[in-house]
C-alpha cells in the first residue's frame, strides 16, 4: 500500500525521489485496534522523518487512543476506541544480566539452554512495553512485576488481549488492548 496522503509540512519528506515509506496493515477488526506497519526501507527518509510521519498519520485518526513504537526504517502505529499499546524491537544479542533484569520469576528460563534466547527475549520485552503503554505510563511499570502477555493463555488476561504481529526475521512486535 502507498504511503497515506500528509499534511503540507510532510510532503517534502514523502516525496522523495526514491518513493515514499510503505503501509502495511498487520491488524485490523470492526471492534478493534486498527495496526499498520511503515517501513522507510529504500527511501531516503531519516529517523526523524518517520517519527512524523507516524505522528502525523496518528494525528489524522479519529480514535480516542494512539500507540507509536519505532525501530527504524520501521514504525509501528495503532489506534483503537479502547486502550491501545504497541511495541517493536529489534532482535539483537541480549546479555542474561538483561533478561534477568525484565523477567519475573515464572519468565525466568535456563539461559544456557534457552533455544532461540535472543528472539525470546526480544518478545518478553516487546510485549511488556506494549502492556505498559496500554495500562498507562510505560515508564511506571517494573518490567520485574509485569507478566508478560507472551505467556497468557489464548493471548488473554481479563479485559485485555495481547497479539505478537508479524514483522520480518529480525524484529518482533506486539500489540496490546482492551476488547
């Protein structure tokens, strides 16, 4: 899909020689939260130009709740009428020092054998962040003592739903909301 119509101060960004970033919709219900993935991959657009790009489209949305989380050249936005949080990480060497850092008890697995340990870690955080921005502040959460929706049964905790989103090989993403 192309990139949406901008405002006036986001057409020099979007018009670049080499095309405008794409949208990918990675989520989208009657009732729910409407996801979509821009990926500034091939253009020239920067960090900053696709921060604005993803605030501007969040802007333009009539919803009464916006996410945002960039990794760049991806962003990932949603909006929804309920609570809204999304988050995407890069899969990246993660030292056990940091995992046991955001894990709760019950999240903590043998490191030496953990198959696929940088993904998985990736995701734990990914999907924490992504509840803390749907329960509120991200930063007011402990990662410590937050439960990651990685391990809720059918993706379900109460009135809220948690979804890993298809990003790409080296990236995860999720998405958390109130149904």
């Amino acid at each position: 899909m192309d990139a949406p119509a901008a405002g006036p101060s986001l057409r020099p960004l979007l018009s670049a020689p080499d095309g405008p970033p794409s949208m990918r919709p990675l989520l989208s219900a009657p009732d729910g939260p409407q996801v979509h993935l821009l990926d500034a991959s091939g253009t020239r657009l920067g960090e900053a130009g696709l921060r604005a790009w993803a605030r501007s489209w969040c802007e333009d949305q009539r919803a009464a709740h916006h996410s945002r989380s960039y990794r760049h050249p991806y962003a990932l936005i949603a909006w929804h009428g309920m609570r809204v949080g999304v988050d995407l990480e890069q899969v990246e060497p993660f030292d056990r020092a940091f995992a046991e850092s955001i894990c709760t008890p019950q999240e903590q697995l043998p490191w030496a054998s953990m198959p696929d340990r940088d993904a998985r870690c990736a995701s734990l955080w990914s999907s924490k962040e992504a509840l803390a921005k749907t329960l509120g502040d991200a930063l007011a959460y402990d990662p410590r003592r937050l439960p990651s929706p990685l391990l809720w049964p059918d993706g379900r905790a109460g009135a809220l739903r948690a979804l890993q989103l298809p990003v790409g090989d080296r990236h995860v993403a999720w998405v958390c909301f109130e149904e």
